[in-house]
C-alpha cells in the first residue's frame, strides 16, 4: 500500500479514505485482498475506530466485501456495476458531447490539448499506466466542465469504480495509442461542432471496448482471478 502525507487539516478519517480508496482504485490493493484493521490502523497510524468507519464507507461504495466468519476484502470486480458503468456514462457523455458541440470555453479547450499532449508523452513509458489513467479520465472531467456539469461526473465517478478499475486493468494490457487516437477524434468533433459524428464515437470510445474486456478477462487468468 502506498502511503501519502496528511493534507493540511485532513482528519484521520478522511486521510484514511482518501489512501484506502486510491489504493484500491490505482489496484495497489488488488481485488480479492486480504484487509486487516489492525495492520492498517498501525500502518496509517490511526485507531481502529475510524479504519472500521472507513472501511463500512468503502463497503457501501462496492469496494470493500465483509465476509462473516472470514475477513474483509477488497472487492472483486462486478461486471454487472461495469455494465451499469458504461450505460450511465455511454448515455450522459453523448448529451454532454452535443452541448460542447454548442460551446465550449476556449480556456478549457487549451486544457483539453494540453492533457492530451501530456498522453501523448507517457503513452509508451513502462510504469506510467497509473498517470496515463489518470489523465484519461481527467481529459473527460475537463468536457463535463466546460458543460457545466462537473456534479454529474462526480456522480458518474461514484458509480464508476468497477469500470474505471476495469478501464486500468486493460490500458496495463493493451496499446494506449487507440485511446489518444479516440481523444484526439474527440477534440476535432468539439472544435468542428460535428455533432452527426457523437453517436458512432460514443459506441468506439465507451461501449466498445466492453466487449474486448470480455476477451481479456477470457485469455488472461490474471486479469481473470479479479473477477466474480
């Protein structure tokens, strides 16, 4: 487990969420392991009462599994919430997507380019899969943003955490340039207003690679073993 310092005025509790759920979402704590309040009071140096708070926050959020009589563990991925994922955000994005068509703010479209400079820089660097995801999702976050509705991403990222575990998972197997090159189409319908374009890209950029998940998950026991 990767631990980071305190924010200035973080809680014990917050700072606790904050380096469990990032662990479990970059995969550093993998699906299926093993947690131990104990160890993780001692190691983030807190009480046992507030890592049990955390823990039942976590658990309500599908990413952490009590079992009774066993443990609790960090839970295996869901196909089903990735599935649910992936309707909620192929659904949204096409709407938010027509209204950038309409406007979107000339600051954040810098931004955008830049980010996916950024991509292009770490793409084919080994070890950099984590910041490559990051950006990834950061590059959608800048589109919600520039629509004015950033809670509405907050609200897809609450529901996303399967996928975007998912999403992590296949950009460490796979080639990355496929994901610049959508972003990249991503741009040009934003700046060319080509709204006629958003539906095929949707199915390219989001539903797609659902479907090559599956053979991923088939022909990879790795990847297998984090599954239900």
């Amino acid at each position: 487990m990767i631990l980071y310092e305190k924010k200035y005025k973080e809680t014990g509790k917050e700072y606790a969420y904050r380096i469990l759920k990032d662990n479990i979402m970059s995969l550093e704590l993998k699906p299926g392991e093993l947690l131990s309040e104990s160890d993780l009071s001692e190691k983030l140096n807190i009480s046992r009462t507030p890592i049990r708070e955390v823990l039942m926050k976590l658990k309500n959020e599908h990413l952490i599994e009590v079992k009774p009589q066993s443990g609790t563990y960090v839970s295996l991925m869901d196909s089903k919430i990735i599935d649910e994922a992936i309707f909620m955000r192929s659904t949204i994005e096409k709407e938010v997507l027509k209204e950038a068509c309409e406007y979107f703010p000339e600051d954040l479209f810098i931004e955008l380019e830049k980010n996916l400079f950024a991509q292009k820089l770490l793409c084919d660097i080994e070890g950099k899969e984590i910041e490559f995801h990051n950006l990834d999702k950061k590059f959608h976050r800048l589109i919600f943003l520039g629509c004015n509705k950033i809670n509405i991403w907050d609200s897809i990222m609450n529901i996303s955490t399967h996928y975007n575990r998912m999403r992590l998972l296949s950009e460490m197997k796979t080639n990355r340039n496929k994901i610049i090159s959508q972003h990249e189409e991503m741009l040009n319908i934003i700046k060319n207003k080509e709204v006629d374009k958003i539906d095929d890209y949707i199915q390219k950029h989001i539903v797609l690679p659902a479907k090559e998940w599956r053979t991923l998950i088939k022909d990879n026991d790795d990847v297998s073993i984090y599954f239900k």
